[in-house]
C-alpha cells in the first residue's frame, strides 16, 4: 500500500503544504488505488490527464506560496453533480451521452479551492435508492468483507465505497432522504449532509428540490469540516440558497461538547434495528455524558410518519424535476413515429425501474382528484415534523441516533421497494425538517460491519455538529480499514 | 350552418343568436397574456427581445439543462403589481408560484412555472365604452405571472417540427376576466381597453402582432337567464378581428349542436384564420390533469405594503382619470375624450396642441381631419408630418380671424405634405383673410352689379337668395373674405 | 384517503404512465400495480394524524424569495444550448412532426 493513501484530507493538506510529498505524488497514488480496487464499481469516469494537469497546477501553487484550502487533494464527485466536459449521467440510461457544458456551484468551488478531479462516481440512478443497485451500469460494492458482496448503500454509494477504499481522499454527495449518511454509515466512514440551504443545488441533477442538499463524504470528522467549508455558500443562482456567512469549520475542532445537551428520541429505538447498533448506541450516550454532555430523552412524536411523508414529496417533485428527459434537447432518444411515442419511447427506455415506479407515484399523488389526500397531507404532516424538532431543539442543543436500523445488507437482498425505503427511517425526518446530520462510524457489528451514529443539529449549527461529532470520534477511535481497500 | 344566423331578424343586439328553438345569447370570458417589456426573461438573465436568431436569446435555464434554476425578475414583478394597481385590483402580498405540468416540444422543462391558488394579484375590475355613451363594467378575477412557451415551427420539413425556445421563459402577465363579457364587440373593446391600460402603465407594448398580447377566449351559449352552459376555450388570438370572428363563429357553432340536440364538449380549440371558424385541438386532447404544485426551487413572493404603495405612487394618470380631467379641462365631450385617450401618445399630442387654446376646436381637428389625413396615409402618429404645434397654429390663426375654417383645410393639406408652418404658407400664398370693410365692399358692389335679376327677386321677397349672394362674394374673394363681414355688408347693401 | 382510493388497477397505471410519458411493457405491469400499491397503503397511514389546522409546509428556508435585477446576463449561447441534441438542424432542436 502506498504510505501516501494513509494520510487523510487534514493529514493530507498539511503535508502537501509543508511539502511532504506532492500533489503529483499524492494523485498518482490515487489513481492506482482507482486502478487496484476497480472491481468495486465505485468509479463511472475517471479522468487521468486531468487530475494529473490539476495536481501540477496545485504542485506550481504551493512553490509559489499560493496554495489554497484543498490544494492538490484529490476527490471524487458523485455523478448526480454536472461537470463541465465530463459526462454526467446521474447514472441513468437516459444520460449516457450528456457532457455539460457547465460546472456546478459546489464542484467549482472545491476546484477553486485547489481539489483535484479524480472522476465521477457512481449513485442510485437519479439519487433514488439506498443500496445503489438501481444505477444504470451496475451495483457498487462495499469494500467491507468484500467476499460476502454487501451493497455500500445508497443513493452516495460510489462516494462512500470510494472513500472507504482509499481510491479517493474524500467524495461529494448528495442527500435527500439520508443519501449521504446511510451510505456513510454502511461503509465505516463520516457523511454530513448540511442545512437545507447551506450549499447550492445549482447544477446538481435535481431529485426532490425541497429536500436535495450536497455535502461531504470523508474519512474523518475534521475531513469533512474542511470539506464543507468548499462546498458550502450562498449561491444567487439559487433560490434557495442561504445568505448566511458559515464560520470557519476548522476552528470548530476541539470545542468538546462540555454543557451541552444532547436529546435521545425515544422513538429512535424501534422493533427491527439491530442489537448491535442498540449497543453501540448507549455506548455513544455514555461517551457524551462522559465528554460532560447532559443527556436529556425527548420525544419526537411524528417520527413514524417521516417515511410515508417522504414517499409522497420526494416522488411528486420528482416526476416533475424528471419531466425535462424527454429526448428533445439533451440525452438518449428513442425515436418514434410521433413526438408522444417518442417521449414514452425515450423515457420508458431511458428510465430504470425505481426512477419509473418513483415517477408512477408522483405523477398518481400529484393527479386531479388526488392531490389533496396525498400531497397537500403530506405537506401537513411534514409541518408537524418540522414542528416536533422545532420543539426538542428548544430543550437541547444536538440529537444522537443510530445512522441506520441495520448495518450493510448484502446486494440483492431487498427485492421489495418497502423494505428498502424502510432503510432511511432514522435519516428521512431531519431531511423533512432541512435540519443538519452527520453520521459518523463508531465500531463494528459482530459480522465485522460498520455502525454508524448521527447526531442532528438546529438549522445551520454545522459548527456544533462538527465539534460534538468530533467528541464521538475521539471515543470511538474508529481506526479500522476495510478489507477491500487499495493495498 | 344554415339554420343559425346572427343577422336575420333586425331585433337581435350583438351577442344574440336567433336559433329555430328561439333566442340564444353568448357567455365570453378572457384570458390574456401580455408580455412584460422587461429586458430579461422572467426566471432567466436571457434577452426577452423578439425576433433574435434561432435559440439565441436562450440560456441553459430556458433550455432546462439537469440542474438548471430559476431566479425571479425584480422588474416583471412590479409590473405585475402596478398594472394590479391599474386595474383596481387586489395586490396580495403573499403569493406562490406553482408548476403546470405537460409535455409539449416547445416547454423544455416539461413544466410551466405559473401562479395558480395564490396569484400575485386578485380580483378587480374595468370600464369599457359601449356605443351612445353608454358604459359597462367587466370584472377581472386575477392576473397571474407566469413563463412564456417556445415556438414550434411545422412548416419547415415535411416530418419534422422545428424548437425555437427563444421566447420559452418571456414574462407574461394572464389577465382572467370574469364571464361577464356577452358579446364579440364587448370583447374587442374589453381587449383594447386592457391594451390602452397596460401601455399607460409601460408593462406590455401591447403589439398584437407581435404576440405580446394574445387572448384565449372562453365561450358559452345560454338560453336568456338561464346557467351558463358548457364552454370552450379558443386559444391564442392575436388580433380583435380574430377575436370577434371566432366568438361568432364558435357560439354560433354551438348554437347549432344544441338546437340539434347535442351537447358541448369542453375543449380546446384553435381559431383557423383562413376558414373564420374554429377547431378542436389535437395535441391538447388528453393534457387536462395538470398536476399543479409549488414549485420547491422558489419560495412565496412576499412584499410590504410600502413597497405596494410607492409603485402606486409612481402610476402615471391612467385613462378613465385622465379622460375626466380632458373634460373638464378643455370643454371638450366625454366622447371626444375617450377618443383621446386610447393612446397615451394622442393625449400627449393634443395637449401640446390645445395648451392656451380653444380646446373643442382642436380636438375636432385632431380627431377628424388629423386622424382622418393620417390613416390616409398610413401613418401613426408619432410619424405625423404636423406637428402638435402647428396644429395648435393653426388653431389660433382660425381663432384669430387670420383665416377661415375652409382656408385652414387647404393649409392643413399643404402641411401634411411640405411639413411648413402654416404661418409660412399663409404669407407664401397670401392666404390672408381679407377683413379689410372698403376692400369687401367693392367685392360687393361688383356682385350686384352683375346679378341685377336675382337683387330684384330678392327684393321682391325671396330671402332664400341671401345665401347666393354669400357665396358669390366668398367666391369672387377666392374665399379669403371674411364672412361674418360678408354677412353684415352684404344685409346693409342690398336695399 | 381510504384504502379504496388507492387501489391502482391496469387502468390507472395506464393513465398515469401516459401522463408521465412513460411506456412500461406489458409484462411489467402485473408486478408494478403490486409495487404501487403496497407504496400507496403505506403512505396511507397519514390518514391517521389529525391535520386539520395545520399549513401545509412547501419550503424549510427560513428566507424570502430573492428577486434578481432586470439585466440581459445570459444567453447568446445556441452552440452551448445545442451540443447535447440528439437533432438539431440550423440552429432548431428537432423533433418528430407534431399536428396541433
Ligand atoms: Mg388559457
Ligand atoms: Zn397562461
């Protein structure tokens, strides 16, 4: 194994800064570990000459003494981003032959910042799923216990699977109903999704518009501060992004957690999640109140409504965000002998089976006679969600809850929609809400798979969650590797 | 078609429809789209402008590129709000912006971003001028913002339709009527009043031609006080004469299938410019479930009252105002003022032309002969060779005595083509009126002179022939006399 | 939202997917009316909470909507806008003839 692979973002930029090794040197490593663990299908795209043309660049800058915040570290970025030149499939069918013509917000600033294009990297089709089995050119593997084939989860699965595999220092992704947590959580490594606001979605392929957020996928807590701190920025290209200025992530590191209250939500700990994760669950409690947090139980009484909430807006926004795959101006077509039979054509063809059955109910809850009983309750009942946080977070400052009911499953296990949406039962209610989470891993399950933790924030309180995650991770002392990682 | 006719018994009024089963009359309500004259489009930093190359006003937004996002127009939303303002409406401060969904070529995000449940501005309401003076008042439901489609071309390739997005994404305010409207001529004239409206108010340039203003139009038939019966919707029209014929033409349909015992089916339907009639529209056939929503890449347009009450402030003197104050001002009639008022340009021109002078008599010389010369020419008014003040100089060289009514016609006929002063013309020609009382009378005597017959009849009783002698002199004078000199000589002298 | 209301039949499933443009083979209907279903009882259960004062929640931004000045910043793009077309011809995205 490359020596350099061991370094992580953090480790990384000092190094690169104090001219430890280059970012030549160091993006090399990583196109080899791209090469050595290809097998795990995390990658769509990868684009040597540029990531090499990138790295010289970053290399010029730090002898010139200008370096920026990510000089020379080189990412991967989830598929569903637009990136100038480089095809962007949202890996879908009906995107195989999109090149943009365009970066995305988020992605421009990391190159900006100095980060170094590694390529592309796979997801559920469209960001809808949460095993990443629905994309287009196959499942992603988790490189825990490789021979036993367990999905990396989804939708951010080649982010997560890439990082855990050490064949990329960190990876964006994007979440909506927990896309970037669970993910995280399946694949031993940390995953913040942000503020609903806190990063533009300005050329990101767009999923559920209410609910979409990118953020980072990183081996470690100070990581994915640094990360964030990119990403993140008002952008008036988006409606609704926040005009907020985020404080320095990095300075948030060491805080401790010291008088802080941290709510349990009683309804977190439900029949099916798993005992390990209840274990490691209390564990993380104990380290908080060690760590002076004062444990607080609350109640969040509309939880078990989340996921029925989810499966109503996600789809709807979604029929109607994926309407503009019609083969007209950009994508695959499929011809037919009018323009109807070309459109049903080109997106029957074009569309894989969740992205049609997701679009299916969309289109019916949204329909005339309809609306009411499922969009508009749906609506309501994401106010009372909304609500119930809006009530803890007066009593406490942070939420602590088990990332996931189950650790990685193994592929092709969920045949059954349900049961693979009942997956995002503990990430789906802070996406309702717009509300912060960060999942980060804390130790292993019996079979030797990763348990991930989330902690959720008040909107827009990412410093708190990155000193109070860091906290966990200290405990934790989460220093294992996957088995499947580059060597 | 022949057992319906709109112009077989003289009792019918517009809107009317005799049927064999008796009398019908038309229910008709409006929807227009008027594009905003704003610069950029209404979601994008693309040029609104008309008439640009194929998919050159067209930014990645308009063409939906995957992540692309709208940003709202600052400019369009106050023009929403004033031209609200302008039509006595409700302005709502919270307002939401929904997507419309449907698959068509020419809508490339396969949605349009329009208000539906909570539109910018509510109800409000218009007067329009029916013939006689009489006046009647058409209320408004709504005007909403929304995105202007694209444009799809048939005609270029014999299986092939051709996109141009460049107007996907234009700004368009849609004026909802009520169904008060009850015949083509009320429509015409509910359509010029909305058009005089929004160019007072500078939101829409309101060129119809263009396809800055276009009317859907809504049309029923009932039986006389009975429910409004089924309707359908006549889509993009974008002339009044084309509104006119295809209400007509589409009631008088409809009459026809209910007296045979049919029933309407609601539909839309496109106006057929060459046949004057109308007919269903395929493409629109099964796009009826529109799946409105709001649309989650914008929040709820939220505003102050104080900002509602500075663009109030700013309006400018809108018609039925200004019209009042045209009255009052200047003496002239209610009708002359509603002449004048249509455009802002002509009450412009006139005021400049009647300021310090006899109001009446330059609104009619505007109205008729100005008016009249212009349309002759085929000109507007902005290009017209006289000016507002040589008009007004003409005026006062007619009140002033310096020539007569009948002399000034000449001028004016000399300066729509020389573009000279009428003073000049007057002195080139010497065009004077000749008030001059021994210069009158020996034009006078000489008419008597050579009329010795008709003074004697005149004298022996037939005063009829006053009015001969008038004209001689005026004749003899090559019609610079002044004829209430004329008058008073010619009583004295023939004795 | 009763149970009755969301019984998707072939029907159905064919209106919606000629609504979403979508064609879905014939041999995967049988299983997606099974899928859309046991989705839509699930999502049923809000039926059970009491909603009856309760805004609808669209957005979670805690912001106004911003308006953006009226400038031309855009645009003038039509090789940008057509280089992903699957057909164009002089300047014009291409699609089969549509009869109005
Ligand atoms: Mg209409
Ligand atoms: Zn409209």
């Amino acid at each position: 194994m490359s020596d350099l692979l061991k370094f992580n973002l953090l480790q990384a930029e000092k190094a690169i800064k104090n001219k430890e090794f280059t970012s030549v040197e160091l993006t090399n490593a990583y196109i080899k570990a791209i090469d050595d663990t290809y097998s795990l299908g995390a990658y769509l795209e990868t684009v040597k000459e540029k990531s090499l043309d990138m790295a010289l660049k970053s290399d010029k800058n730090i002898a010139d003494g200008v370096a920026r915040p990510l000089e020379g570290l080189p990412i991967g970025v989830k598929d569903m981003f637009c990136t100038k030149g480089i095809k962007t499939t949202a890996s879908s069918k009906i995107l195989d032959n999109f090149y943009p013509t365009y970066e995305s917000t988020v992605t421009q600033k990391l190159w900006d910042d100095g980060a170094v294009m590694l390529g592309k990297l796979s997801c559920d089709e469209f960001a809808m799923g949460s095993s990443n089995e629905t994309a287009a050119k196959g499942n992603v593997k988790n490189p825990w216990l490789l021979d036993k084939q367990v999905s990396p989860g989804g939708s951010s699965g080649g982010s997560a699977s890439a990082v855990a595999s050490r064949s990329a220092l960190a990876a964006t992704g994007t979440d909506t109903g927990g896309s970037i947590r669970q993910p995280a959580a399946f694949c031993g490594i940390t995953g913040l999704k942000p503020t609903y606001g806190r990063c533009s979605r300005w050329g990101i392929v767009a999923f559920s518009s209410s609910l979409d957020q990118a953020g980072p996928l990183t081996r470690t807590v100070g990581d994915s501060a640094l990360m964030l701190n990119s990403m993140a920025g008002y952008d008036k290209k988006d409606s609704t992004s926040a005009d907020l200025k985020m404080p320095d992530l990095i300075d948030c590191l060491d805080k401790g957690v010291k008088g802080k209250k941290i709510g349990i939500p009683k309804e977190y700990t439900q029949d099916g999640i798993s005992n390990d994760i209840i274990k490691f669950f209390e564990t993380s409690i104990n380290w908080l109140k060690d760590a002076g947090a004062e444990i607080v139980p609350v109640s969040l009484p509309h939880t078990k409504y989340a996921l029925p909430v989810y499966y109503i807006i996600a789809p709807a926004e979604a029929s109607s965000n994926l309407a503009r795959y019609d083969g007209v101006r950009f994508g695959v077509r499929k011809e037919g002998q009018s323009l109807d039979e070309m459109y049903e054509l080109t997106r029957g063809n074009g569309f894989g089976e969740e992205v049609k059955r997701r679009i299916m109910i969309g289109t019916y809850v949204l329909s005339s006679g309809y609306y009411d009983a499922y969009y508009l309750k749906a609506q309501k009942v994401r106010r009372l969600i909304k609500q119930d946080f809006d009530n803890v977070f007066e009593k406490v400052d942070f939420l602590l809850t088990p990332s996931t009911p189950t650790t990685a499953f193994s592929l092709g296990e969920k045949q059954d929609p349900l049961t693979m949406y009942l997956n995002d039962i503990f990430t789906v209610p802070a996406s309702l809400a717009g509300l912060p989470g960060i999942s980060l891993p804390v130790g292993l399950d019996k079979s030797g798979l990763p348990i991930g933790m989330q902690l959720i924030a008040r909107a827009f309180d990412e410093p708190g969650l990155i000193s109070t995650a860091q906290v966990i991770e200290n405990y934790a002392e989460f220093n294992f590797i996957a088995d499947g990682a580059a060597k | 078609m022949n057992q319906v006719s709109s112009n077989n018994s003289k009792k019918l009024k517009p809107g009317q429809i005799q049927g064999d089963t008796g009398l019908w009359e038309m229910v008709i309500g409006l929807e227009i789209h008027a594009q905003i004259s704003s610069k950029s489009k209404l979601f994008s930093g693309a040029s609104a402008t008309f008439g640009a190359g194929a998919n050159t006003n067209v930014s990645l937004v308009d063409a939906a590129m995957p992540g692309m996002l709208p940003v709202i127009n600052q400019y369009c939303v106050e023009q929403a709000v004033k031209t609200g303002l302008a039509l006595n409406a409700q302005i709502n401060n919270y307002s939401v912006f929904d997507r419309k969904n449907y698959f068509y070529a020419d809508l490339p995000q396969g949605y349009q971003i329009s208000q539906f449940t909570k539109p910018i501005v509510g109800e409000g309401e218009i007067i329009i001028d029916l013939d006689e003076g009489k006046q009647t008042t058409i209320g408004i439901e709504r005007l909403h913002l929304e995105q202007d489609a694209g444009k799809s071309l048939h005609d270029q390739h014999p299986t092939k339709t051709y996109i141009d997005l460049n107007r996907t994404g234009v700004a368009l305010m849609e004026i909802v009527s009520k169904p008060d409207i009850r015949s083509p001529q009320e429509a015409g004239l509910f359509v010029k009043k909305i058009r005089s409206i929004l160019r007072y108010v500078g939101s829409c340039d309101g060129n119809m031609e263009e396809g800055s203003l276009r009317a859907d139009c809504n049309v029923s038939v009932r039986r006389a006080g009975e429910e409004f019966g089924t309707r359908c919707e006549i889509k993009n029209l974008n002339s009044i004469r084309f509104i006119n014929q295809a209400i007509q033409s589409e009631a008088e349909r409809q009459v026809e299938i209910l007296e045979s015992g049919g029933s309407i089916n609601q539909e839309t339907r496109l106006f057929d410019t060459s046949t004057g009639e109308t007919r269903s529209m395929r493409s629109k056939e099964d796009a009826h479930d529109y799946r409105y929503f709001p649309d989650p890449d914008l929040l709820p347009l939220e505003f102050e009252d104080s900002w509602v009450k500075g663009l109030k402030e700013s309006l400018p003197e809108l018609p039925d105002t200004l019209r009042e104050r045209l009255v009052l001002d200047y003496g002239i009639t209610p009708y002359d003022a509603a002449v004048l008022v249509e455009e802002k340009d002509y009450v412009k021109f006139y005021e400049k032309a009647a300021l310090g002078r006899d109001g009446k008599l330059t609104a009619n010389w505007m109205i008729s002969e100005l008016f009249g010369a212009l349309k002759k020419e085929n000109l507007s008014l902005l290009n017209s060779p006289v000016s507002p003040e040589s008009l007004g100089e003409l005026i006062t060289l007619i009140t002033d005595g310096v020539i007569s009514g009948k002399i000034a016609k000449d001028i004016f006929a000399e300066m729509m083509i020389s573009k000279k002063k009428p003073i000049e013309i007057v002195k080139d020609k010497g065009l004077e009126q000749v008030s001059d009382d021994n210069e009158i009378l020996k034009l006078i005597e000489s008419v008597i002179a050579d009329n010795q017959d008709k003074v004697k009849q005149y004298l022996s009783g037939k005063d009829k022939l006053f009015g001969f002698f008038v004209g001689q002199v005026m004749k003899v004078s090559q019609g610079k006399a002044n004829p209430g000199i004329v008058n008073k000589l010619l009583k004295e002298n023939l004795k | 939202m009763s149970n009755k209301k969301s019984i998707v039949d072939i029907q159905t499933v064919n209106k919606i997917a000629r609504l979403a443009r979508l064609n879905i083979p014939e041999n995967d209907k049988d299983n997606l009316i099974i899928d859309l279903n046991n989705i839509l009882e699930f999502v049923a259960q809000l039926e059970e909470v009491e909603t009856s004062n309760i805004e609808p929640l669209a957005s979670v931004t805690g912001h106004k909507l911003p308006l953006r000045i009226d400038e031309v910043t855009d645009g003038n793009i039509e090789d940008l806008v057509l280089q992903n077309a699957p057909e164009k011809s002089s300047g014009f995205f291409v699609v089969p003839k549509v009869i109005e």
